[in-house]
C-alpha cells in the first residue's frame, strides 16, 4: 500500500507503531497518521525478530560489498604479480628449449649447452617461483584473516636466542638471493658485514630470558617480511640492524622486537594506511605483507608500528610479543 512507518521498541516489552502519513509536514500531527502503542510480548517479539532479521541482513549486505571491492582489487594487483615472475619463467624456458642443440650421429644425441649460462637461467627459474609461492601464501594467509580462522600452534620461546637462530637462517637461506641481486661476487663474510647487524641481540644474553609463547613459524614471517623490506627499499651500502628490548605496560612485560634501515623511509602518504590492505608505493609486491604481519602480531596479544629514524635516514619497524614469568623477566 506504499504507507511507511515508523516502529519505536523499548527493552523488548512495549512498542509504538506510528504510520508516516507525510514526513515532509512541518507539524508532527500532520506527519503522524494512526499510532498503535502495544505491551503485548508476542507482538513486540515479533518487531525484534523483524528489525533482527534486517540488521544481519544489512550487514551480510555490508560484507559482501566490502567482499566485492577486495576481490576487485586483489584481482587487478594479483594479475599483475603473477605476471611478473611468470614471464620470465616462460620466456627462460623457451631459451633453453631452443639452446639444447641436438646432433644426430647414428642413434645417439649430443645435447651441447653452456653450463655458467645454464645455471644462471635455472636461478632466475628458482628465484621467480618462489615469488609465486610468497604471492600463494599470502593469498592463503588474507584469506584465513578475513574469515577469522588464522590459527596459532604456540610453544615456549626465548625470543633473543630464537632470533638468533632465525638471523643465522635468513642469513643461509633468504640473504643469499637477495644479497645476489647487487654483489654476486662477495664472500659469504664480507655479505654478512656489509649489510645485516645483529650484535645488539648478544648484548642481553646477561640480562635474563625473553620467555613468550609464540608460534615460531608466524613469527619467522613477521621477521622475514620486515627484513626483506628493509632489504627491497636499502641500497647495497647500507646497513640493517635488529635489537630486542623489554618493555612495560599496564604491568604486562613485552619484549620489542626492533628492526631499522638507512634507506629511503617511509613516504608520508603511506605512513597513515601503512598496515592496510594494498597499502604500497612500490612498483613491486601486493601491499598485504604488513598487513598479514599486523594480524599475526597482534594475535598473539602484541602490536606493531613504524616510524621514520630521527636523523632522516631510513625508518625503523618495531613489533611487541607479551612476555611470560612476570616476576623474572625484568631485571
């Protein structure tokens, strides 16, 4: 019948269903047709199940929106990230393919190939399916995020010695490819020297334990993300250090895990959105690393946060993971 109303509920026990004659009426009478007050339980039951029923269906309506403009342009970013490390795969393929010169002579073949040159296409095979895998990993990753299923399989850590032990890791397994984008020909001490600095981290070996639970693999990749930032946005000169630090707030101890550059920082208009889906200046990656990590984080009861260094050069990220033992962690 096209008439609207207006229906008022109050704490579940009485209603009031006024008809809206004409809500452009400057008079309240002349707006308001017939009202209809009621203390009936069933009948306000029935209001509160029928606004229920319209809130969940707004914000079903609200998700799927927001669901929309992700896919939109997670879509639009993953394209292009797929293409990147997919073309040269293709392209490198098809040139040793083509290179494998085979020479019949009788029923034998003589495969000839230029082995230094081989091997350089199989690294760049290697180092662009890995981006694959990362790019996969963090779609999983959002994915669990924004279906709140991201699961933690913590254990009892001293996070100084972990650390340790994951710089000595990175160092073995991540730092190699990333160094070989600017020096291939350094050693392996003259790399470690000329870029990443850990020693604060032995300093607190006389300070007592750093005793948290995490989960050591979703922690490794908080690290892991923050360390190849500083190595993607650093030149091959500049140095990148890690500390840890106590810290206490509202009586709970935290350990601050600190990593710092001296490379470009952080560009103010990223700075508001840093930790947001797709926030990047890059012309490289998907922006939803720091976004992953700030989930991670702050599942575990910590938080995260950067700021540009105070002399200019570089910015530093730092991350808190609550601490156990409350009496003897801090000295």
């Amino acid at each position: 019948m096209e008439t609207g109303s207006t229906i008022l509920i109050v704490d579940k026990k009485v209603s009031l269903v006024m008809e809206l004659r004409d809500d452009t009426k400057e008079t309240f009478h002349e707006a308001i047709g017939l009202s209809t007050y009621s203390n009936s339980k069933a009948g306000v039951l029935s209001y509160v199940s029928i606004f229920e029923n319209l809130w969940e269906q707004t914000e079903l309506y609200q998700q799927l929106k927001k669901s929309e403009i992700l896919q939109k342009d997670f879509i639009h970013i993953a394209a292009h990230e797929l293409k990147n490390p997919i073309q040269p795969i293709l392209a490198i393929s098809e040139v040793l393919k083509s290179s494998i010169i085979q020479n019949e002579s009788g029923n034998k073949h003589e495969v000839l190939i230029n082995k230094n040159q081989t091997i350089g296409y199989i690294d760049t095979i290697i180092r662009n399916t890995k981006k694959l895998i990362s790019l996969t990993t963090n779609v999983l990753d959002i994915t669990r995020i924004e279906t709140n299923s991201l699961s933690l399989h913590k254990e009892a850590v001293d996070l100084r010695l972990f650390l340790l032990e994951h710089m000595m890791d990175y160092e073995n397994h991540v730092m190699n490819d990333i160094e070989g984008r600017y020096k291939r020909h350094l050693n392996n001490e003259e790399r470690y020297n000329s870029r990443l600095d850990f020693s604060q981290l032995n300093k607190h070996g006389s300070y007592g334990s750093f005793l948290a639970e995490v989960d050591k693999s979703r922690v490794s990749q908080v690290i892991s993300n923050l360390l190849d930032n500083a190595f993607k946005f650093t030149n091959e000169d500049e140095m990148i250090e890690m500390d840890i630090k106590r810290e206490v707030i509202n009586c709970q101890k935290y350990a601050v895990i600190a990593i710092k550059d001296n490379g470009r920082g952080i560009h103010m208009e990223i700075m508001p959105k840093l930790f947001t889906k797709f926030a990047t200046k890059s012309d490289k990656g998907t922006g939803l690393g720091l976004f992953i990590c700030k989930n991670i984080v702050e599942a575990h009861g910590g938080r995260i946060w950067a700021r540009n260094n105070d002399d200019g050069k570089g910015a530093t990220f730092s991350f808190s993971l609550p601490l156990k033992d409350l009496k003897n962690n801090l000295k």
